[in-house]
C-alpha cells in the first residue's frame, strides 16, 4: 500500500498550529495535548489530529480538534466571557 506523503499528521497539526498562533488574542497554544501544568495560565489552546487520515483516492479525510481551555473564576464559575472570545477570534 502506497503512503500519500500529504497525509502527514504531524505537518497537518504544526498548519494548524501556525494559523491560530497568528491570532493576536491568543497567548498559551499547545500541539497534541495539554501542558502538564496550566499554572500562570488562565486560558491555552490545544490543537490536535485526533483520527488517522483516510484516503479518498481524490483528497484525505481527518477530524481535528481546537479545545479550548479557560480557567474558572473563583467558586467553580465558568469564565464565559472568555471562551467566547477565543472561539469568535478562532472563527473570524
């Protein structure tokens, strides 16, 4: 079985990667998985290939993902605010 070069995870996760870190609004982006400690962060972003890809013949197939982290305020209240202005920065 031939291998499409195109189809690199890795290449298809660093594209990723260099698009959001043009976002002026976003600070703390990660590839592959969280970092082991979100201390000094109140919000980061990880960007990941989550399946392999899967060959069309014509054009490949794979699910990313764009999960965005966001520190509580104090008492367990979700920062609302926050997640959505990374996801409208993410969007536009």
């Amino acid at each position: 079985m031939a291998v499409n070069t195109q189809y690199d995870i890795v290449k298809i996760e660093t594209d990723l990667f260099n698009e959001l870190d043009k976002i002026s609004t976003i600070t703390n982006l990660f590839v592959g998985s969280r970092p082991e400690s979100s201390d000094g962060m109140d919000d980061f972003i990880v960007v990941k290939v989550n399946t392999q890809m899967t060959d069309k013949l014509a054009y490949g197939q794979c699910i990313t993902s764009i999960q965005l982290f966001v520190r509580n305020y104090t008492g367990g209240i979700r920062n609302s605010a926050r997640i959505s202005a990374l996801f409208q920065a993410i969007i536009a």
